[in-house]
C-alpha cells in the first residue's frame, strides 16, 4: 500500500512537471518583422538578406522590402540585412514573449571596387576665348569607368570680384549662362559625381565677354506689366538694363560720371537709384523723401552736369540731393501750393525749368528758377491741356517742351495733340517746330539730340492706348520723321 501511495505520488508530480514545462515553451517565442530600404531615398530592396546572431531563420525581402522571422526564441538579437552593391547593417533586437518586434535596415550603396569617374574634359568655349556673348553655351566630356550616372556642378568665378557661382543637379554635359556682365573674364570649371565616391574636378578654362556697345539711346519698354530699361543704337540693336521683375523708368545719363539715374518703385513709394552703363552697380540715392507728383508716368528729374548731384520734385517742393545719396537740400517751394512735375538744369548750372500744375496735371506753368530758388522767367501760363517734356539746349539759351494744342482735359490726362515747342530766352518768343506730326496723333517726351540738330520723342495715337515708338526729326528738314525704336517709350539721348 505505501509503494503504491508512493508511485502515485510521483506520477502527479511528473505530469505537473510536463505540464508546466509545455506553459513556458510556449511564451517563449516572438516576431521579427521589418522593412530593408536604400539610405536616403528610402526605396525598398527587394530579396535582401536578413538573418540573426545568434541564429535564427534566414529569410529575404519581398518587393516592398518586407520581411518576416516567425518563432525567434525570447532574448537579445543582432539582426542584420545583407545585398550585393550595398554596405551590410546591423540592427539590435529584442524579442518578448508572443510579441512583435519591428526594425528597418537603412543600407548605403557599397563603394568597394566601385571606381571614380574620369577628369571631365573642357570643350566650349575654347581656352581663352574673347568677345564671347553674354549668353554663353558650356559643353564638357565626361564618362564613368563601371557607367554610373553623373551628375555635375559648373563653378564660375570672375576677374571683376571675388564671387564664385556654382550651378548644381546639372545631369547632361551641358549648360547655358545667362547675363552675363559686359567685358568680363570669367574662369569655369565642372565637378562630376557618381553619387559614390568623391566628386573629381576637371582643368580650368577662361572667356571673356565682349565690351559694352556704343549705346547713346535709353529707352523703356514695358514687360511683365512692369517699364525696364533698355540702351540702344542707331541700327536698332537693345540691351536689356533692367529686370522685368522691378518696375523701373525715365533713365537719364550722364557723360561725366557715367551713370544713369531712372526712377524706380520701392513699396509703396517711388525713388530715384542709378546704375553704371551697363546696368551693374545698382544704386538707391533718395530715402527719405521719394520722388512725387500729381503722376509717376509724366514725373521727371535732372542730373547736373558734373554727374554729382540731381535735383527731383516731390509735390510742390524741389530737392537738391548728391548722386551718394547725400546732402538732401530743399532748394525751392513753389507759391502757390501747385505741384512740381519736371524740372532741367541748365548745362552751367545757373538755372533750373519747372514745369508746374495742380493736382489733376492741369492749370500748367512753366518758368524759370535761378541756383538760388528766384523765379526769373515765365515760359508759359494760362493755357488748357498737357504740358511736358522740358529740356535745356546745351548753352541753356533754348527750352524745348511740349504742349496739347487742342486744350483736351480729362481724369485720365488724356492728350489729343500735343506738339513740340521751342523757347528762346534771348527773344522771349516760343514757336512750333514742325516735325509733320501725323493727325490723329501726339508727339510727347521730347528731348535735344546732342548736337541739337534733332529731337528725339515719343509718338503715339491719340487714343493713348496704342503702341508707343520712338521718332526723331531733323529740324527744319522736310520729311526727315523716322522711327528708331518701336514699342518704347521715354527716351534718352547723350
């Protein structure tokens, strides 16, 4: 009886010994699961290898990148991923009790036996080129020994400044510059990669642009909804000066400093800037008082001689300002409250015109003030319609300006028939010049050729709407009335 009360005994406990045995072996088992993908860009690689240290099933990717190992023993795991091409990574791991663990493997492509591209060889423009255009086509060679693709980078450097340029993410043997800066030698030099080893530099070439044309026209356009500046010659060749995306106009240059003043927008405010010939060296001369009237379109301005100073309206006040945006003077305030819309001083220096009127751009005067701000004389008052387009003969004896004949005023300051006149101080007397304006048209903007022989203006249809072309006429010659710039509008000519 006591031996079978003790095999009974042991029985039990050894099928509650299997039992327990059977509870643990089943919680003793987790999931792996994860994805493989290319460092970076983060595309899946498919067929991968991913297996554990220590080991446990080895399983690849599907085309998602994907992976599973199923029944992985609890514990801590070095679990890695493996594909030809690419650097091996190693990912640690725990596995839990009937849970699932997640890692991804992020593999970078494997540079080993994987061998640089070649130096790039410079093909255009040849070494040294000269009187190349400001558009400049660069052409280059470059091959891969395994036939990577390549990417480039063209890095330029100039002789007029210490700035280097560098395009990027260029993926053909090819690139075009753009605008570039008149006589100018620019040296380039092309980087290629394979986006796995280092990238390698070819030899450095140089060219040089051609110099800037003998431009004497200034003229505006408008583009984009906004005036930029062009200069021109008298075969009708243009160089744009300004950018279509900043709204910029009325140029006037100056032989002395060579510069042009224009005005240009600012926010809510116009302002006078100059730049050099060519349209570099951009500079804002006015800051705390713009330059204002009764219309920025008909507004105007004038250099002295010496290129140093200019003097512009703002309403009924005239401001003396140096050409480095310095010493802000107010030299003269008209007396009867009307505005101030163009002014032009005289060659010496002894004299500035005004063009003067109210606010609508009516009731308009023109007179003459000395250096000191002293009216000294009238040109004309008292009469309807558009006046405009002062301008000084160079030994200031002779205005030319232009005025509506036909007395047409309205909100939109429409003009019918403005005409050119010509006052002479010496005889206090103003008449026409006769520049056999088509009818039904205006002749606006009118300023001395050089030698004074002609005048140089804009003419357009009456209906304001129309385009815009800038005529000259040789005074006192019969039809002598020809176009040089079609489409174009406030002209300069020195």
């Amino acid at each position: 009886m006591k031996n079978i009360l003790i095999k009974s005994g042991l029985f039990l406990l050894l099928l509650l010994f299997s039992c327990s045995e059977e509870k643990v072996a089943g919680e003793d088992f987790g999931t792996v699961t994860g994805r493989v993908v290319i460092a970076d860009t983060f595309e899946p690689l498919v067929n991968a290898k991913v297996f554990s240290n220590p080991t446990s099933s080895i399983v690849f990717t599907d085309e998602d990148g994907r992976f599973t190992v199923s029944n992985v023993p609890v514990g801590q795991y070095s679990f890695q991923a493996q594909k030809d091409g690419y650097l091996t990574k190693f990912e640690a791991a725990t596995v839990n009790s009937n849970s699932t663990t997640e890692i991804v493997f992020e593999l970078d492509l494997s540079t080993s036996g994987n061998r640089s591209p070649n130096t790039p060889a410079l093909v255009l423009p040849a070494d040294n080129a000269v009187n190349q255009n400001r558009q400049v086509v660069l052409t280059w060679t470059a091959t891969d020994p395994e036939e990577d693709s390549l990417t480039y980078e063209v890095i330029l450097r100039n002789d007029a400044n210490s700035d280097v340029v560098v395009y990027s993410d260029i993926v053909t043997p090819t690139y075009t510059l753009q605008n570039l800066a008149f006589g100018t030698k620019y040296f380039w030099q092309v980087s290629v990669s394979d986006g796995l080893n280092p990238p390698v530099l070819s030899a450095v070439r140089s060219f040089t642009t051609t110099s800037f044309p003998d431009a004497r026209f200034l003229l505006v356009k408008k583009l984009s909804e906004n005036n930029v500046i062009y200069a021109g010659d008298n075969s009708g060749n243009q160089i744009q000066l300004t950018s279509s995306e900043t709204n910029s106009w009325r140029p006037r240059k100056n032989n002395q400093s060579n510069k042009i003043a224009f005005i240009r927008s600012n926010g809510a405010q116009n302002h006078l800037y100059t730049m050099n010939l060519d349209g570099t060296g951009v500079f804002k001369v006015t800051n705390s008082v713009p330059i204002a009237g009764f219309n920025s379109e008909f507004i105007n301005f004038s250099w002295n001689t010496a290129g140093s100073q200019l003097i512009y309206p703002s309403f009924d006040k005239l401001y003396k300002i140096n050409s480095n945006g310095s010493g802000l003077t107010q030299i003269f305030q008209t007396p009867n409250g009307k505005f101030i819309s163009e002014c032009d001083w005289s060659y010496d220096g002894s004299k500035i015109a005004l063009k003067v009127n109210d606010a609508s751009g009516y009731n308009a005067e023109i007179y003459v003030i000395t250096a000191e701000g002293a009216i000294s004389d009238l040109v004309i008052s008292g009469v309807n319609g558009a006046v405009g387009s002062l301008n000084f003969s160079i030994t200031g004896q002779k205005l030319l300006f232009t005025r509506d004949v036909s007395g047409f005023e309205n909100p939109d300051y429409r003009q019918l028939d403005s005409r050119i006149f010509q006052h002479v101080f010496s005889t206090n007397t103003t008449a026409e010049i006769n520049t056999e304006k088509p009818a039904g048209t205006v002749d606006i903007d009118a300023r001395y050729s050089p030698n004074e022989a002609e005048v140089i203006f804009v003419n357009t249809s009456n209906d304001f709407i129309s385009a815009r072309n800038v005529q000259k006429y040789f005074i006192g010659i019969v039809a002598s009335r020809t176009t040089l710039f079609t489409n174009a509008s406030m002209p300069d000519w020195e």
